[in-house]
C-alpha cells in the first residue's frame, strides 16, 4: 500500500480531462491573488476553513484555487485529486471528504454521500471510480452513483487490486473466524463472488 504525505495528496488523472490541476503553487506574499479563491463547501460563521488546496484551469483558461474542507477522515484521513470519468469535473477527496466539481464551473460542486471515503480507484477501461468506506464499495460512472455493494465486512475495508471484472478487498471481519478476510466482488454490479 502506498503511503500519500497528508499535505501532498496523490493526483491521478488517469481518465481524459479537459482541465488542468496544480497541487502545489505558491501564493504572492501579500495574500492576494489575481485568482480567485473559493472554500468548498462556504464556511459557516468563519471566514475560511482548512482543507485541501488545487488550483484549476478550465480548457476555457479561467482558473480559480479552491480549498476543499477535510471531511472526518481525522489527522491521517485520505485525500487525492483524480479526473473523473466526465471530461470536465474532477475529484477531490479532502481526508475522507470527497467533491466533484466542475473544471469550468466552481460553484456545480457537489459532495458525494460517502463518509469518509478510504480509498478510491480509477477504472478508465469500465469507465468508472470505484470509492470505498470502512465496509462498503461505490462505483460512480459518468451520469453519477452506478451502484453500492452490501457491508462487505465489518471495518477496515481495502480494495487490494482490480482486474478485469473483479475487485479483490480485504476488510475485518468480527464474527469470523479468522477476522480479517479477502473477498471478490463484481465490478459492473458490486455483487460478491465468494473465494
């Protein structure tokens, strides 16, 4: 498994996008910035709040920064910025918080119901992400939520490898006998295929 620094979070632009991303830039030393800086969601009673930062290109050639607020993923939460499955969204998962956002148009964000995401995986070849929780799978396609899987463990859910049709995850599981188990499950469907 590959360690991500938690302020360098991994870029995977494995599907074709039309923008481009820069995770690490610097910022002019008064402040200001002739880009704007937009905090995704808008904080509430604060002027700004923490989270991941990315500066965005749209093909049109606005650009814009945004902070994407860290989700409940605590201190050591998983953060990556990946292109999508559409051309002009990209992924941002913020410690455990992930948002898809329009390249072109910040203000068409929205937060995707998986808290906190674990882990995500881009499978341009189905055309899907493939996001994971403590015990369940997600495949978002490009019109959005393709499927969820059933709990497929008790926590400590990690997707080990995906070939073909079939994730291979790992998860504990409590109530078996050897607790930690290693399980297939359908990439069209997210049904399991027992081992």
């Amino acid at each position: 498994m590959q360690t991500i620094p938690l302020d360098e979070p991994h870029v995977d632009l494995t599907f074709p996008h039309t923008y481009q991303v820069q995770d690490r830039f610097e910022l002019p030393g008064s402040g200001e910035s002739e880009i704007p800086t937009i905090y995704i969601p808008p904080p509430r009673n604060r002027a700004e709040h923490p989270g991941v930062w990315l500066r965005v290109r749209a093909s049109s050639g606005r650009a814009w920064t945004g902070v994407f607020a860290y989700g409940l993923g605590g201190p050591f939460g998983f953060s990556r910025i990946m292109s999508s499955p559409d051309p002009d969204s990209v992924i941002v998962i913020s410690k455990g918080a992930a948002y898809l956002v329009r390249a072109d148009d910040p203000s068409s964000v929205k937060q995707l119901p998986i808290l906190p995401v674990t882990d995500a995986r881009a499978i341009a070849e189905h055309g899907l992400v493939i996001f994971a929780n403590f015990s369940r799978l997600f495949a978002y396609g490009r019109d959005g939520l393709r499927w969820e899987s059933s709990h497929l463990c008790t926590d400590s859910l990690e997707i080990l490898s995906v070939e073909g049709r079939t994730i291979t995850c790992s998860g504990w599981d409590g109530g078996g006998p050897t607790e930690m188990m290693e399980l297939a499950v359908d990439l069209q469907t997210g049904k399991v295929h027992l081992h």
